[in-house]
C-alpha cells in the first residue's frame, strides 16, 4: 500500500453531518483522535452537543416519510454502489482503521471485506423483505402481514471494528427504509465519518444518514431516547452501559438491538485436533490483538491434551511481531488507550498473584504507545479476574477439566452468553454441546465465524436482537398485520 497519510486525513470530514451537510458542533466544541501506536494526534472533531443530537433527529425525520416510500430497488442499488465504492476505497478505510485503532494492517483490510460485505448482503435483503398471505381458519379473513420501516434510528458504535459495525447497522436500515442517527465511537471516529460521506457519494438522499461524533456519548444519547420521535436504538459495546440504554428505551418502548459483553469459551476435547485446534486459537484469541467481544476469553482444556496444546499454542503466540500495524510484517498491534492497557496489566498481577504461570509474554511493550506482549496463562484460578472478566486484549488464560459434564459448566459460568468455540472430532459431542452450552454463537472445529450472511449476537447478559443474516433486516422493521374481509364469506 502506498498511501500519503496526511492526505488521506485531509479527506476524511470532522464536523458533523446533519441533514446531508458537514458542519461544526453549535458550541464549537472539539475533541482529538489519537493513534494508539504513537500517542500521536491524528485529526480534531466537532464535538456534538444536545442541541446537535436534537438537530440531528430532526433531519432524520423530516425525510423518513419520503425515504420509507422509496422503491426497495433503489435503496438496494445505493447499498450495492456504496459496497463497491468502499472496495475500490480499501486501502484508505484500511489505513485509517490502523491509524486509529491499531490493527494490522493486514486485519484491517479483513475489516473492509468484513464490513462491506454487510452493504452487499443487505442490497440483496432489500428487494426480498417478504410478508405472508393466507386465510383464516374459519375462512371469514383474508390475512396479510407485510413488514414497513420501524422509523427513526439511533445507531451507536464501538471502536474496535470502526467500519463493520458501521455498516452493520447501517446497511440493514437502509435497506428496511429507516432513517438513522449515528453515534461513533470516540477514540476512532474518523472510518465512520469517511464511511458517512462514501454514502453520501453513493447516492443515499439528504438527512436518511446524520452522524454526530462527540466526546460525550450521554450528551448525545439521553435527549434522543427521550424524544417519543425515535423509534429504534441499536448499541454495541459494555453490558452496563447497555443497561443504562435499556433502561432510557423503556420510557418510550423503544425497539432495541443490543450486542453486549462476551466471555467466550474456547474448548478442546481429547480427541481434537490439536494442530486444528492451536489455529482456531489463534484466529479466536488474537483476531483484532483480542480486542473483539468474540475473541476467546477461556481456554478450557482437556487435561490429556493440555501440555501439548500450551506448548503449541505458546509457540504461535511468542512467533507474533508486536509494533505499529502500519509497518510490514507486524501481527499484533498496540491496545487502544492507555487505561485498556493498564487493565490487562493488572489482570494479569492478579492471575500470577493467585497463582498462575506465565508461559510467554506478561509484560507492556516498548516506550511509545500501548503496546502489551501477547500472553498465555496456566495454572489460572477459576477465581482470578481473566477467567471471569472479558479480557479484550492478547491475554489466553488455560483452565483445564476431566468430564464433558464439568467443561459446560465451566463454560456456562458466566452472565454472558455471545461466541463460544469447540473443538472436537466426535460429531454427537457437537451437538451435545450445541444444547448444552448457552451462548448465541458456537465455533465449531473454527475460530473465526462471523459473516454477514450470518446472524450474530448472544444470551444472556450479551444483548438482544441479531444483526447479520436474514434476521437482520427484521430488527429495523415493524410487523403488520391486515385483515381482509374475505369475498367468498357468507356467499
């Protein structure tokens, strides 16, 4: 790749786009976007305010009646141009998302497949939103259901993946007819705010798509959920947080889509493929330097198999090139601040304070930026805080079981319940598993599943809805239900 940096910030917008124009926030407010490899700051936003949130709403729904009467060819074909703008823009989504976030260069063109692949799947799910038609038993009705725009949405995003979550909320309300109110992360606007003028440019009207990006995300979220006007929020990000979201949608019965927190278990039976089982680790835990609320949170392995997996996964681990994602040949990039940072340090203080063995890494890296040595734990506690907290970096605690029996309640000993992972030969533990284990996603003899075509999201204390798949489009719309006197009744 060969891309002049400062020209490709030039081009990335850093106000607020409402109603279809960039503009500064009404306080002139800003805050800074820094590169967590560096320290280094990369750009100054508009701060969004109430006011601007408000603003925001109030474009959004000043179009939604025109916008939801659209033909769903036309929004389908706006989603199919904004795929291909973003493909032929891959090498400036994927520098900003390394710039920004700190993924490998190379993850972070995964990313761009990744996210684009929603606005493909979701220009396909446009033109095919079906409804039913069928009689009444009692053959008196006609009955018809047919699915319309749920309205106005507030779409907020995480900062780990700064385009798929954008597009995966995005594409399926563009593609249901809604209008929409995005809320970026703040440590990495800037993907979002490209990806937002790439719409823009894809042919999407005035004011479907407003993004307000701002320092304080309350200051953006309370005065929307509490206007009766808004008629969707849709979050990823912390459990508590979507707590305190789902406690606001309430007071106006809001539909919600919440993907929550994860503590995904990685298991690995007796009879598994351990070279098998040691690249599905790999992909599991250190995919996006483990920041991913997918990534495998505990390693439960068979005591028979232990030593060699840990020998062998140890030895992939201590083979990654920890540094800048931006330089050739580096796998593990820095955590995204300093107090992400300071939090794996300290799990991992804790883990050897109870007693666990450090078999590689353990320690920050380097003087600049927030760098950590990607790490794996034994003799790990069933008590310490990595194997009960979601850890979100490149930390892989090993807890070890006998029986299938203990390996799912070890497993299940969780208020979560999104990504879990088994590996195995034996086709009937698959499913044995699959029932057995309370988690919305399930990797089998795989590390990586998510897909677009897929729906994703968890139980439990993980969130509600699904986004991805068929499944996805069905969360931005509303169900209703017709009753037609049928012709032939009392004939």
């Amino acid at each position: 790749m060969s891309i002049d940096i400062q020209e490709l910030l030039a081009k990335v917008p850093t106000g607020l786009l409402i109603g279809g124009k960039w503009q500064e926030a009404s306080s002139g407010e800003t805050f800074d976007v820094e590169n967590p490899a560096t320290g280094e700051k990369l750009a100054t936003l508009s701060s969004a305010n109430s006011d601007d949130a408000v603003a925001a709403l109030d474009a959004a729904c000043g179009v939604q009646a025109d916008w939801a009467k659209t033909s769903p060819r036309e929004r389908s074909n706006i989603l199919r141009r904004a795929f291909e703008l973003v493909t032929e823009r891959k090498d400036e989504f994927a520098a900003l998302m390394t710039l920004e976030m700190g993924k490998p260069l190379a993850e972070a063109y995964g990313e761009v497949t990744y996210g684009a692949e929603y606005l493909r799947w979701f220009s396909e799910e446009a033109v095919r939103d079906y409804g039913r038609s069928l009689p009444a038993p009692e053959g008196t009705l006609r009955m018809v259901t047919r699915r319309k725009p749920v309205g106005p949405c507030l779409l907020i995003t995480p900062w780990n993946f700064p385009l798929a979550m954008a597009t995966r909320k995005v594409a399926p309300a563009v593609a249901a007819g809604c209008v929409m109110v995005l809320k970026p992360a703040k440590l990495t606007p800037l993907t979002s705010q490209y990806f937002a003028q790439t719409m823009i440019e894809a042919g999407l009207p005035a004011g479907v798509l407003n993004v307000v990006s701002g320092q304080s995300a309350s200051a953006i979220s309370e005065p929307l959920l509490a206007d009766s006007r808004l008629r969707k929020v849709s979050f990823t990000g912390s459990t508590a947080v979507g707590k305190t979201l789902l406690k606001a949608a309430a007071e106006n019965v809001l539909r919600t889509s919440m993907e929550l927190g994860g503590n995904a278990p990685f298991i690995v039976f007796e009879d598994a493929d351990i070279d098998q089982a040691v690249a599905g680790a790999m992909g599991a835990k250190m995919r996006n330097i483990g920041e991913a609320c997918t990534a495998a949170n505990r390693f439960i392995v068979h005591e028979s198999v232990a030593d060699e997996f840990v020998a062998k996964f140890a030895a992939k681990i201590s083979e990654l090139n920890v540094g800048n994602g931006l330089e050739e040949g580096i796998t593990c990039g820095p955590l995204i601040e300093r107090k992400a940072l300071d939090n794996i340090a300290a799990l991992v203080e804790d883990a050897v304070a109870k007693g666990a063995t450090v078999v590689t890494g353990g320690k920050p890296r380097g003087e600049e930026g927030y760098f950590y040595s990607p790490t794996v734990l034994t003799n790990v506690s069933r008590e310490a805080r990595v194997a009960q907290e979601e850890i979100f970096g490149p930390v892989a605690p090993i807890l070890t079981f006998r029986e299938e029996a203990e390996a799912i309640s070890l497993a299940n000993d969780t208020e979560y319940g999104l990504a879990s992972y088994v590996f195995t030969e034996n086709s009937d533990r698959m499913w044995r598993l699959a029932d057995g284990l309370e988690f919305g996603l399930m990797g089998f003899n795989a590390g990586v599943i998510s897909n677009a075509a897929a729906p994703f999201g968890g139980v439990k204390q993980s969130g509600l809805g699904r986004e991805g798949g068929a499944e996805g489009i069905e969360e931005y719309t509303a169900l209703q239900y017709i009753g037609v006197r049928d012709p032939y009744a009392n004939a």
